[in-house]
C-alpha cells in the first residue's frame, strides 16, 4: 500500500486530541453525521477517524447489525478507540491502523465513507482516493470536507482522480458517488 499520510508527531497528536476534547464541550461533532444518511445495518468507514469523535454516534446509527471501522495511519489514535470501544462497549467498531500492510476493509463493502477535516494533510490524494473508491460500494456514498484547504483545490483533486463525480456540495462537505466504468 502507498503511503498517503504524513503522521503527526507524538506531542502534536497529542495536543490535537487535546483540542478536539475542549472544543466537543462546546459543540457537538457528532450531529455531523446526522446529515449523511447512515442507516441500521450500514457498513460505515470514518476515514481518518484521530481519536475517534464520531464513532459513539456512528456506532448507534448502524446498531448491533452494521459496522463501523475507525481508520487513521496514527498509531495513538487507534490506541484512543480500542479505549473508547472498551469503554462504550462499541462492539461493532472496528479499529483499522493504515499501514500495517494488511487491508482490513474489504472491496466494494462500505455503504457511507466520511473523511472529515483531514483531506488537507493526504499527500497522495489520488492513491486516497483510489482507496476509498475501492472500498466504497457501487451505490456508495464519501462525505468528503475540506479541512484546512479551499473548496477548488478539494475540487480540483476529485477531477484528476476520476473515480468520482460531485453529487452534492455543502458548506461543510461535498458529498461523492463512486464513478465506476
């Protein structure tokens, strides 16, 4: 697998999951996924998932039938979310560390992909994208924000991929249907 990601270094990370924490006192991250239609039973990935702010309220709107794999290439923050499915009893999150060398997800199976704030820091967009084209189903949806980068080179980087085409663009994220040939 190519390497897509730079990780961040262990205080940084830290500091970041940190301020992820301060920041959900006042806000509630979750109510995002509200918004992109993940029903009972759902395989859902939360790609790029850090310390695993979505993963409570993805793991109740699929339920005890669907699944829900938390990625990210940091090692601490899979350390985050085995804690948190500990914690919760998510039984049906599945912690996935990139980069091992093993592929977890298997093809065209995920029903809802979401990869929030953290497009901005993919090296490789296109090897991103190619992977998540082939774990997305064929009627599969990617949520895709962002992050700290603007919406036209967002844009400009799904059109060199080729695998997807624009259905809806939101404020916040624009949401992507896999282009199969």
């Amino acid at each position: 697998m190519r390497r897509m990601f730079n990780p961040q270094k262990t205080t940084g990370y830290r500091l970041m999951v940190w301020t992820f924490f301060i920041m959900d006192l006042f806000h509630k991250p979750c109510k995002r996924l509200d918004d992109f239609g993940i029903n009972r039973g759902s395989i859902v990935v939360d790609y790029g998932c850090g310390p695993g702010r979505y993963l409570q309220k993805a793991s109740e709107l699929v339920g005890p039938k669907g699944r829900v794999y938390a990625v990210d290439i940091n090692k601490i923050a899979i350390d985050i979310v085995r804690k948190k499915i500990r914690k919760y009893s998510l039984d049906n999150v599945v912690p996935v560390l990139l980069g091992d060398g093993v592929q977890a997800i298997g093809d065209h199976c995920a029903d809802v992909v979401y990869a929030l704030d953290m497009f901005h820091q993919v090296d490789d967009s296109a090897g991103f994208l190619d992977e998540i084209h082939r774990i997305v189903k064929t009627n599969g949806v990617l949520f895709l924000e962002d992050g700290h980068q603007s919406r036209q080179v967002t844009k400009k980087k799904i059109a060199c991929s080729k695998l997807w085409r624009i259905d809806q663009e939101h404020q916040r994220f624009i949401r992507l249907a896999p282009a199969f040939s």
